[in-house]
C-alpha cells in the first residue's frame, strides 16, 4: 500500500522532469539534423547505410565468441597517482586515480570512422578512481556513470560508495570512453553518436577497458569483481555480463537497452510509420555486434538485477523489463525517475541483498 501510494505521488513529477530534460537528450531541431549526415539521410538512403553497416559488423559472427569482437581480454597494468587516504569503518582506503593504455583500434573497416575515432587524445587512456581497502583482499565493485557523466567528484555522491566501502568491498569508478578525463574540454560527448558505427566502436572500447579493468583487480588479489552501472552505464554492464565470465554480480541501473527504441520513440526516424518500424528494425541489426540481447548472459541469473524507475521517463521501464526478460532475472522497480531517483535507496538494498548472497559481503 504505501509503495503504490509513493508511486501514485512522487512517479508524475519525476516523470515530468524526465520529459523536460529528455527534449535537450534526445530531441533534434531540423537545422541540427541536417548538419549530421547520419539524420539527413532520406528513408531509402538510411535503408542501405544500415543494411551495409549491420553487413560489415556481421563479419563478427558467430557474436558467442566474444573475443572476435571485443579481442581478447587482457589485464591492464594501470599507472596510478595518490589522491588521498580516508577511513572507512575500520580500514583505512587508499584512493588513487588509475589510468591505462586503451585500445582505440577500430573494427569496422573505413578510414574516415578510425581517424574520427583516434582524433581525441584524451581518450587514449582508460580511466577509473580506484578506492582500495589496506590489508587482505577484498572484493570488489566496478561502477558504470551514465551519458554526460563520469566526474569523480559527482559519481562519489551519484553511488553509495562510502556504503560500499564500509562493507569491506573496493570501489572503481570507471570512465567511459570519450567522457570526462577521456573527453575533450568542450562540447558533448562524442559516444554514442547518431551514427551507430562510432557507438558499436565506444560500445567496444568500454567492455574492453572493463575486462582489463576486471583483471587488474582479481590478479591484484580481489576474490569477487562485479559491476552496476546506470543509464548508457546501465546499458554497458548489460553488455559486459553477456561477455565477461568472471563478472560476480551484475546490476544495471536505470538502464538503457535499445538505441534503436530511443531514436523510434524520440522521432529521430524519418519517412511513413512502416518506414520508420523498418529502419527501427535496421537500427537493432547495425547494433546487434554490441546489443546485450545478441549473446546469452555469462553470468548466472542469481548474479543478474535489473533495477528501474517507474516514473523514468529518459529511458523507460519498458527497456528494463526487456532486460530482466532476456537474464531471465528479478525487476526491482522504485516509485521515482531517471533524474529524481525517490526511492532507489531501496534499489541498492536490493543489490545489496543480492551481494550477499553472492559472497561480496557477510550481512546485507
């Protein structure tokens, strides 16, 4: 009763906030989508640039042997740089910014995309602020921002990180490629973009940097390694737990899933309804090479939460109950939205009920 109550108050105003904020995310004016190339394009020009994009991608298959995509996963050797000690419950937490050799190679084959893809020289490197117990080995946690993210000093107060810590787990707030110390110093950021070729190849350069994150941390003693992450964050760890076996517990968050679903419902395809379901379609194909629904999940159902908002209004429950359908695992739903979280404090009990179950703590 007093969840549906909290719901029925708080879920239209988040709602309603989503909306207004949405129309900056994802809405284009007309002059913006004739200066892209990609949204410029007419329904029958779209129609062969997807079909040949998904063709090219298609050289991946069969997409359940991951390393033809994604390449093989090898531990990163980061260099790391102190930024302060802190107590947390009983130990004191060495923090330290960690940043690696990432791999900017490009697998779809066109000269113009690799040069477009190498041009930020900030993103070259992968990064994450790492908040490592001293003493024995600890489990650990793998945290994933959203798009326009990444700032440490935002996403410490984005994610219980002192809550995490206090239970006896490390923390890695990892960067997406092309944001935040990975970004250039103006404007947006380049991943993802409206053309799917450069998001498949960002999509590719963070499970990467993921996996070799994830390997630095086990050979470094860590028993347990998992991840959460919200939003475009959400969408990642989807993807990673249908790639990296060694991953413990996967929690996406507010999650993204279908970048074809977002253009369809933000009126970002052009042409009648069937031409718009069609290129929807061709959409979904283009980004299969790096669709969490194109790969059974590595990690068992009991490792896998799907959390979501039911006034979210940014990405809409609809995208998390496909998720939690193809892990065939829990949906927690909490009353608030995308950007007014009410209630996800919940959502985090529940991870953490599922953390315990799986090993990375001793009480929930």
């Amino acid at each position: 009763m007093v969840r549906s109550l909290g719901a029925r108050l708080v879920s239209p105003f988040a709602s309603s906030v989503d909306r207004l904020v949405a129309r900056g995310l994802t809405g284009r004016s007309a002059s913006a989508k004739q200066r892209s190339r990609a949204e410029s394009l007419g329904p029958a020009e779209r129609r062969r640039a997807l079909g040949a994009i998904a063709d090219e991608y298609d050289r991946a298959q069969p997409f359940e042997d991951v390393d033809r995509f994604f390449g093989p996963s090898v531990a990163c050797d980061p260099a790391l740089s102190r930024v302060s000690v802190r107590r947390a419950g009983k130990v004191d937490v060495e923090v330290l910014d960690a940043r690696w050799t990432s791999d900017t190679t490009t697998f779809f084959r066109d000269e113009t995309l690799a040069a477009r893809f190498v041009s930020v020289r900030e993103n070259e490197r992968g990064a994450a602020r790492l908040f490592l117990g001293r003493g024995r080995p600890r489990p650990a946690v793998i945290l994933v921002h959203g798009y326009r993210g990444g700032s440490y000093a935002i996403e410490e107060r984005m994610w219980p990180v002192s809550w995490l810590l206090e239970r006896g787990l490390d923390v890695a707030l990892f960067v997406l490629p092309f944001h935040s110390v990975r970004a250039e110093s103006w404007g947006p950021p380049r991943f993802p973009g409206s053309d799917p070729r450069f998001t498949n190849e960002g999509l590719r350069q963070a499970i990467s940097d993921l996996r070799a994150l994830t390997g630095h941390l086990l050979e470094r003693g860590a028993p347990l390694v998992g991840a959460m992450g919200m939003s475009l964050g959400g969408y990642t760890v989807s993807l990673l737990a249908t790639v990296e076996p060694r991953m413990g517990f996967v929690a996406p968050m507010i999650p993204l899933a279908s970048f074809a679903d977002v253009a369809l419902a933000a009126g970002r395809l052009v042409g009648t309804e069937e031409e718009q379901h069609e290129q929807h379609a061709l959409l979904e194909r283009a980004h299969a090479v790096a669709s969490p629904f194109t790969r059974t999940p590595k990690v068992p159902k009991e490792g896998l939460l799907v959390v979501a908002g039911e006034g979210d209004r940014i990405t809409p429950i609809a995208h998390a109950e496909k998720l939690a359908r193809h892990f065939d695992s829990e949906l927690f739903r909490f009353p608030g939205g995308h950007l007014l979280q009410f209630g996800r404090r919940e959502g985090f009990r529940a991870i953490g009920r599922m953390m315990h179950k799986r090993g990375f703590f001793d009480a929930p």
